[in-house]
C-alpha cells in the first residue's frame, strides 16, 4: 500500500495568497527569513531593515504555518526542505528558474547521493556544498553524520537565507556563506549557526566575519596554493620545438594478413 502524500507546502502557500494584494511574495519570503534568523540571533544584534508591525504579524504567521508544517512532515521524514519547496513550486518563477538554472535537487535524489559519497565518516569531519541552494544536500549528510561540520555556500542570498534557515531548524552544526565559490575573495556575508547548541539545547544563529570562516580561508589557502605551485617565468628565449609531421594515412585491408 503507497504511503498518503501530503502537501505540507499548502499552509504557507495559503498564508502569502492572502497577503498577495498588498505584498509580493517573493519580497515577503526574503523578509520572513530574516524574520526567522534575526528571531534565533544570540548576538542580539542590530536589525538591518526593521519590520512594520504590519510585515511582523504575517511573518509570525508564516512561521506558525512553517513550524507546524515542518512537525507534521519530520513525523515522515528524517528531514524536510519545506522552504525549498515553496520556493521553487510558487515563489520562483519559471524565467527566473531557466535564466538562473535553479532546479533544486529532489530531496529523494539528496538521499540517495549523500549515501553513495558517504562524506564524513569521521565525527568532525567538514562537509562542503558549494552551491548549496536551500541546503538539502547538507541536510542529508547531516542526518547521515549529525556530528560534522557543514559548510554551504551559494551566490545566491535568498538561497543562502533558506540554508540558514534549514540549518537552524535541522540543528545543523556549520556555516553559510553568501559569495560566489569559483572566486575565492567572494565573501558578501556569513552566517555560524548552532555552534552552541551542544550546550543549550536551543537553536541559534549568528552573523560570522569572513576570517571566522573555514570556507574562506580554506579557499584562500588553495589560491595561495595554486599561486606557489606555477613554475617560475624563465627570461631566456624559448626553445622552438621542432615540427612533427602528421602522419599519414594508412589504408587497411581486411584481407591481408601477412
């Protein structure tokens, strides 16, 4: 007998629908995450863009719809990416999806790559996803290896929003970080989340300078790396190398044996 499929997406979905007359949905998202990681901030620090009493009530709303819609789902499932699949089934565009190619990877698909590459076996272990999107990669690992430390990355914010998010919720124990990972002096901003959980036993969140993070220096040692490792420039003329003939075709006969 197939297991019943729910749509743990509805609440949320329902929640932006009624607001959708006064307020983008896709603006009203990238504020309900920052809602969520300036609610979990153990720095206290202070709000970048402060909400209106208006934007706070339905930010409570969506995080009410996404808490108990996550509660129902990890009754399920091991872990649930509820933002991830918001995003890309009503927030994210079909243009938006081809022009950027942010497909996220099926949740189903995560589990089965996370078991084949196995990262980590060792508890404390770092485990690194560099274009993260909503981190479901990480999330999977994680389940696998609860004790290593998760790196995610993506040029994306919104991306790197939902991962911090995600995190929070799944006590992943890592960091996140806004920059574009094929340029190694990319480092826009920086999340540490749940490095005190262990302790606590509350999630919790707060921004991280580019020095604190191992995905910034571990990229700037491997530039410096590859810097060192080129052959030194010779001023002496270089050696012409002598011109190899092409060779010559060659007709084959499948009757002659000798």
């Amino acid at each position: 007998m197939s297991a019943k499929i729910l749509d743990y997406k509805k609440d949320m979905i329902k929640v932006f629908e009624t607001y959708r007359h006064k307020y983008d949905p896709y603006s009203l998202f990238e504020r309900f995450l920052e809602f969520v990681i300036v609610g979990f901030d153990i720095t206290f620090s202070k709000v970048e863009r402060p909400l209106i009493e208006e934007e706070a009530k339905i930010c409570m709303e969506l995080l009410v719809s996404w808490t108990t819609s996550m509660n129902e789902a990890l009754k399920q499932h091991e872990w649930y990416d509820l933002l991830g699949e918001v995003y890309m089934d009503y927030l994210s565009g079909t243009m938006k999806k081809h022009w950027t190619g942010q497909y996220f990877t099926p949740m189903h698909i995560c589990d089965m790559m996370a078991k084949i590459t196995d990262p980590g076996e060792k508890v404390g272990e770092r485990v690194m996803d560099c274009a993260c999107g909503s981190g479901r990669m990480l999330l999977a690992s994680h389940v696998l290896h609860p004790g290593n430390y998760c790196c995610a990355q993506d040029m994306d914010r919104i991306c790197c929003l939902m991962t911090v998010c995600n995190f929070i919720i799944h006590g992943v124990n890592g960091e996140v970080v806004c920059g574009d990972s094929l340029d190694p002096t990319d480092y826009r901003d920086g999340w540490r989340t749940n490095e005190v959980l262990h302790l606590t036993g509350i999630p919790c969140v707060r921004k991280m300078d580019m020095m604190e993070s191992t995905t910034y220096r571990g990229s700037l040692a491997t530039l410096d790396e590859m810097k060192t490792s080129k052959p030194a420039k010779s001023n002496a003329p270089a050696k012409k190398s002598p011109k190899k003939e092409s060779p010559q075709p060659i007709q084959y006969s499948l009757f002659d044996f000798e």
